[in-house]
C-alpha cells in the first residue's frame, strides 16, 4: 500500500484483513515522506514499511525505478495507491499495470485532480462522491473499478464535504479490494469486471 498522509484508509484495510475471510494481507506500506500517520500505523500493526523520497532520488525516473523495486521485494498482487500524492512512472506501471488501483474523491470522469471537492461545490453538484480507478500514465484517468455517491448538502463547505466522501472512500476500497482478491478481476478497454 502507498500512503503520503495519515493513513486512516490504510487503517480501514488493516482492520479489514484482522477477519479471515477477507482473504487479504497488507504485505507492506511505502511512503513518499517521512513521518507519515500511515507509516505509523504500519509501525503499529508490525507491517514492514519504507519511505522513498522524491528528493532522495537524481530524477523522477530514478525514483520511480528505486520504488518499483521497494515494492516488488513484496511480490504484491495488488496495489492500492490510498492517499499517495505523486505520479508513478513507466518502469512502475510496466511491471506493476493493471494492477495498481487509487482513490479519488469524485465521480471520475468529473473533477479529476486534487482540488476535486472544492470544484464540485463550485460546480453546484447535487451528487458527488468517490471513485476506485486502475492507474494509468494520466492524471485520475484509469478505468473506474467502482464508485460510491455522496449527496451534497445545501450548507456544505469543502470540509464538510470532504470528510463525508472520505467516509465513504475507505468503505468502497475495503469492499472494492476485498472483492478483488477474493474474486479476481479482468479488464476490457475501459471496462473493469470483478469477478467471473
């Protein structure tokens, strides 16, 4: 799992796993900062965790080559990108595409980047809500996988408004990823199917 924040989606998954029949495993939690919530709740939970900083690396692409190795020393078969506030690059997606999944908190196509909340408020959006995407090379531009609606309230600010989707966001990828793993997934040009 990727984090940049606190982790509270990361924590939804690691109470997740805690049940058997969820039929997933945190193997590990990367970060792209130092200090994070999330790899303290990595920490807390005994999960291996490591931090790769942009910073730490001559270029994008180093960086991005540095971490897809951090990750593949894993051998995950899912990853989910939850909160995680930088772009992957080729050598990520060529050894990890298709199977790198991001939360987003809108209703992709609508709103795609990181001030999706206050557009959709400026916007006069009576529906908002949260999106599990496959990761591509773009911005929020991957196949949607699933979606979940949050209506917005007449006197909603940002905040507000955020904190309702986040509700709603670490629901969907707990119910998106545990399907997942438990029934795999297949993909046709744009369209994600889960299960057979």
């Amino acid at each position: 799992m990727l984090v940049s924040g606190t982790g509270t989606i990361l924590q939804a998954l690691i109470d997740a796993c805690a049940d058997a029949g969820f039929g997933a495993e945190v193997v590990a939690v990367g970060a792209d900062r130092a200090g994070t919530g999330g790899v303290a709740r990595a920490a807390a939970a005994g999960i291996p965790a490591f931090v790769r900083r942009v910073q730490d690396s001559p270029d994008r692409f180093a960086w991005d080559k540095a971490l897809t190795a951090d990750c593949a020393a894993f051998n995950p078969d899912l990853i989910i990108a939850a909160g995680f506030l930088k772009l992957v690059g080729t050598e990520f997606l060529g050894k990890f595409g298709g199977r790198v999944i991001n939360t987003h908190p809108a209703l992709l196509p609508s709103f795609p980047g990181i001030h999706s909340v206050a557009e959709a408020l400026a916007h006069g959006v009576k529906v908002t809500g949260c999106s599990v995407i496959l990761v591509d090379s773009g911005i929020d531009s991957g196949p949607i996988v699933a979606q979940a609606a949050v209506p917005v309230l007449d006197d909603d600010d940002e905040e507000s408004l955020h904190e309702r989707i986040k509700v709603a966001e670490r629901s969907l990828v707990v119910t998106t990823v545990g399907r997942m793993v438990r029934e795999g997934w297949s993909v046709r040009g744009r369209k994600v199917r889960i299960g057979s």
